[in-house]
C-alpha cells in the first residue's frame, strides 16, 4: 500500500486514496501477437475512470484481464489490496467488480427482469438455471428497482431480444448494477446510442459515482462523453500505456492527438 500512496500523493489535485484497482505490469501475449505491454494504471476509488486509445489498441483485452476472463502472460491485478491474478470471474462478481461487454451479451429470449436477476445472482451461482432457483422477493425489488432507474420501467417483461440496442445497452448496466458493484467496468456503453441516450448516460454515471460510491472504469469512443465525466484518462496504444492525467492534459497530449490521426481525429481534438 505504502508505495501506492506516495504514488497517488503526487496525483495533481486529487486526495490521497489507495487505489481500488491496481493493475501492475500486465502483458498479454495471443499466440506471436502481443495485445498488452508491460500495462500499469491505478483506479482511485469513487472516481470516473475512462481507458481510451484507437481500435485494437488493448483496451477490451485489458478489461477481460481484470474480469478474469483472459489470464495476463505477466503482471498483478490488485483489487482493494487483495491479489486477484488468478482469481475466477465469478469470484470477482463475489468482490464487487461487475462489468458490461462491448458486444452485448444478454439472455435474448429471457425478460428484462430475469436479464437483471441473473446478474444478482451470478456471484453466488455459476450457472443460469441455479441462478434461476435462487430468485427471492428482496431480489426481486431491488431488479426491478434498478430496471427503473436506467429508465426500462416500461420493459420489465419484455423479451431483451426485443428491445432497441440503446435499451440492450441499459439493460446491461441494469445487470451489472445487480451485484451491487464496488468497481463497475464499462465496454463502450455510448456506443450506438443516440445524443439522448449518451447525455442520460452521462448523468447516471456521474449520479452513480457521486451518490452511490460505485467507482467507474470505462473504455469509451465518444469523447464529448469521456470528456465531461472522467476524473482521470489512462490512454493506450498499441498495447502500451502512452499518457494518462485529467481531461485537460490528456486533450492536448501530443501523442494522444498522434494516436488519434485517421479514424479517431476527429473525436479526439
Ligand atoms: N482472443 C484473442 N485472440 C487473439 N487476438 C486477440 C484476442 N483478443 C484480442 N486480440 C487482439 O489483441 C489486440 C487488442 O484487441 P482489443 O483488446 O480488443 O482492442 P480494443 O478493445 O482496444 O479495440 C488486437 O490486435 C486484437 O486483434
Ligand atoms: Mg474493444
């Protein structure tokens, strides 16, 4: 801890924290392809988080590492101080880090209720129909609770196959939400949302973390949204670490502009 504090106390205008997430050194090799190199950022607790960096830069390869979904080649990820390198990701939903996927990966045929009760149930049951079984009327509430609050209240039996993308999208964070996350990790939730939907997501955030103490990673596209919300960007390029800072100092970073030439831009200036 000793060494993350003094790290965090030079953190420009920001108050000493332990970081909630430390990840450490982190490589990831897919056969001669390396995805990540030597990856390091610390998460403070409480704060919007935003990884940035063009496409195949990383960034969803990174958060299947601290999921748990992928193993890191090398390197630690340390979760409120607890090594979690080789935890499950069902041990990690059981410590609080929920996430959403870049492509959506709902129970199509299942309600938007049943959608959200199988997050709260996904750490203490490993498969669907267990989760199933352990439905409780408390559980209940709070799903449908939650349903209302990223604005689905009209859709809680709805099929999720039958709900726009937007709404697929909230769903998911509505499930995420269900374990009732100390660290949230979201994959481009503003994509394929409408200027509406993103200013709403906007406010659930900021809402998320400033009243509900959720810490906030996200991986993100559309600047105007990692702009306005963000504590703090980790930007990644070709696997590597190349700036990181408020929006502000990671805006007008020359390698973040280099980065961004071609697809992105336009977006990043
Ligand atoms: N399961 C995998 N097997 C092989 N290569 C992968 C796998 N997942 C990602 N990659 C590669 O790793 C690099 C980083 O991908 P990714 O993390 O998805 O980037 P980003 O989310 O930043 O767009 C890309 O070159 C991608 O093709
Ligand atoms: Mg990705």
């Amino acid at each position: 801890m000793s060494a993350n504090e003094s790290r965090n106390a030079s953190t420009k205008g920001s108050p000493v924290n332990a970081p909630l997430l430390d990840v450490q050194g982190v490589s990831v090799v897919f056969g001669g392809l390396t995805a990540v190199h030597d990856f390091s950022m610390q998460v403070e607790t409480g704060r919007i988080h935003a990884l940035i960096g063009p496409n195949g830069a990383g960034k969803t390869t990174t958060f299947n590492c601290i999921s748990r979904y992928y193993q890191p080649t090398t390197g630690r990820i340390v979760f409120g101080g607890m090594d979690v390198t080789h935890h499950r990701p069902h041990q990690m939903a059981a410590l609080g880090v929920a996430r959403t996927f870049q492509n959506l990966e709902l129970f199509a045929e299942l309600s938007v209720l049943d959608n959200v009760l199988l997050g709260a149930y996904s750490s203490v049951a490993r498969t669907p129909q267990a989760r199933l079984r352990a439905y409780d009327a408390e559980t209940i509430d709070f799903a449908g609770h939650l349903i209302d609050r990223v604005g689905l209240g009209d859709f809680h039996r709805t099929a999720a196959k039958n709900l726009d993308f937007g709404r697929q999208k909230l769903l998911e964070l509505a499930r995420a939400l269900a374990i009732r996350p100390r660290l949230l990790l979201l994959d481009e939730p503003a994509a394929g949302l409408r200027n509406r939907e993103i200013e709403s997501l906007d406010r659930m955030l900021t809402e998320l973390a400033e009243r509900d103490g959720i810490t906030v990673l996200l991986v993100e596209h559309v600047m105007q949204l990692v702009m306005s919300i963000s504590h703090r960007i980790t930007v990644i390029s070709f696997g590597e670490k190349i700036a990181e800072g408020t929006p502000d100092e990671v805006r007008g970073d020359p390698l973040v502009i280099e980065a961004y030439l071609g697809k992105g831009a336009a977006e990043a200036a």
